[in-house]
C-alpha cells in the first residue's frame, strides 16, 4: 500500500519511521504540504492518504482524490471534523482516526496553561531574565478549592478531572453521555455559572460550533478563567475578544484557534500576521495561547504513530477496521 502523509514535520517522521519497521507491506511518503485543492494532485498514484487536524478533507478534495484511486483517509488525530464523512461514504473512501492517544498529555498542558495564567510564570521569567524581582503586578491564585467546570468528559477529560482531584479543586461536569463519578454532573448553564474555571474538552460538530458565544459568556462569573484545548472554533472568537474587553474573562488560555490553519505548525515570524482577530487576542495581558501543542509528547507521537500505522495495515491486509469513522 503506497501512503501518502500531508503536513508532515521533521519531529513525527522518526516516531513513524520506527512504526512502519514492522510493516513492510506499507510504503510512506511524506509531504511538508497540507492537503487543500492547491496539492491535491500530489495524491495520484497513492492507495491512501494520511492527515491532520487541519488538512482540508472536503467534498471537493475527496472526489478527487476518489477519482485518484485513493480508498482510504487515515487520520492521525482524534477529531474528524475536517472530513465529510457522508461524502466518503457515498464515495466508498473509508475513513480510519486515533481515537485516544495519551489523554494525558492534553490534560496535563490544560493544567500547565491554568498554572501559567494563574501564577503568571510566563511573565515572571522575562522580569527576572532583565534582573526584575519586583512581585507587583504578578498575585495569583490557589488551585485548591476553585470550581473548576468540565464541558465534555471522554478520555482527556477524565485525565483532567483526576489531576483537578489531586489539586483538592471542585469538578463540575456537563456530558450528557457519562454516569456518576468523582466529580458533580451539572446543566450546562449550572457550570457556566458556578465555574471559576472553564475548560472545553468536547468534539466539534454542528451542536458545538460556536458553544461558548455571547449568550454563554453572559452567564459566566465575572473574571472566569477560560481555557480550550479542543478545537478552536467551539469558541465565537469574536464574542471573545468582547468578553476579555468586558473583563467578563479574567484569564484565557488557548491551545487551538478557530482559523489556525491559516497560522499553526509553520515559522511565520518574518510574517506580518494578516488575522485582525488572532492579532487582538494576543494583544491582551491576560491571554495565553500555545500553537496546538497540547497532543506535543513523546508518548502521545509514538502513540499516534502506532496506531496509525495499525489502521493502515487492517485496510491493507482486509481485516476489520478498529478504528474506522462511519
């Protein structure tokens, strides 16, 4: 089976290499390129193609790519809303993902995320970097006893209620799909209100976009801490922008971005950033955003890989797909 694997990075190339030892039936390209309409045509030749979070698997790219002979779409990611599953199916493309892969190191970077904002490390390193003691400016606040609400408790959600449990904080929980645990189940609007702390941990999809809008930040504490690291667009960045302004958000800490195709994974340093909105959320004091960094361990990369490489191998051999999208 001959793959061909957009938007790769020097980084994850080892972790797949090692993987594909195993599977010598299983032959990797790797392309530095996302996939979109403009490289699409790369595709030619190849029995499937391997994607991220931002790579472009819409109508248009997967009739091509049909029309290309590829039969299969092999996430290396959790979320899937980048592909048009109905029209892989009528398109008999089948479409494989990572469901979990080290829910950990998620988890752990939401916690390092709130401990930045709370404690302002981030802010305190560059003062004593220029010889500046001073503490003014830097008071922060105690993780335990804070109520912290959870909005989605899969596995990464899970992972982070129980290091919220270690921390002695509060766990709020909106899910309609879990059972009792060591945390309170509330409404949505109950944790909205109750929340020191909000952190998004749910997939996006038509009843996600734009969750936390204008109306949902209204019912949040004044000064509420707001961190996502799920997907960008569970967020109206827009509504944001006014809630920081409001100070209705007191602390936000991004990982992902509603348009961070446009942004993440690459150097653009020597860019002038064209995104009016990006540029504003980061011009606040209070806001911390990291460039979807959150999966960035060496457990969760292998993890990735290996799976990876195993849903490519049942479509090879014609075995049952474990992971299949349907």
């Amino acid at each position: 089976m001959k793959i061909a694997l957009f938007s790769s990075q020097n980084y994850e190339k080892p972790f797949f290499d090692t993987a594909l030892s195993s599977y010598p039936s299983l032959e990797l390209t790797y392309f530095s390129e996302s996939l979109s309409e403009r490289t699409v045509s790369l595709c030619e030749g190849f029995d499937a193609v391997c994607v991220f979070v931002n790579d472009d698997v819409g109508e248009q790219i997967l009739s091509q790519l049909a029309n290309f002979g590829v039969g299969l779409v092999a996430l290396r990611c959790a979320g899937f809303n980048n592909v048009d599953i109905h029209t892989a199916n009528a398109l008999n493309i089948k479409v494989v993902r990572v469901p979990a892969y080290s829910p950990e190191a998620v988890a752990e970077h939401c916690i390092a995320l709130i401990l930045t904002l709370s404690r302002q490390t981030h802010k305190a390193y560059n003062r004593v970097r220029e010889d500046n003691f001073d503490l003014n400016g830097l008071l922060g606040f105690n993780l335990h006893n804070k109520t912290v609400g959870i909005i989605g408790a899969g596995k990464i959600g899970q992972a982070l209620i129980s290091i919220l449990n270690g921390f002695g904080a509060n766990v709020l929980v909106f899910d309609p799909n879990i059972g009792e645990g060591s945390y309170t189940k509330v409404t949505f609007d109950m944790l909205l209100a109750q929340s020191d702390i909000i952190s998004l941990h749910c997939p996006l999809n038509d009843a996600t976009f734009h969750l936390l809008d204008a109306h949902a930040f209204s019912k949040m504490k004044s000064g509420v801490m707001l961190i996502n690291t799920s997907r960008g667009a569970l967020i109206d960045s827009k509504a944001c922008i006014e809630a920081l302004k409001s100070r209705k958000i007191g602390y936000l800490g991004l990982d992902v971005y509603e348009q961070e195709s446009e942004l993440f994974f690459k150097d653009r340093s020597s860019e002038i950033i064209q995104d009016d909105i990006f540029t504003r959320l980061v011009s606040f004091p209070n806001v911390l955003i990291t460039g979807h960094q959150g999966f960035f361990t060496q457990e969760a990369l292998s993890q990735i890989a290996q799976v990876t490489i195993s849903n490519l191998y049942e479509v090879n051999i014609g075995a049952t797909l474990t992971n299949q999208v349907i």
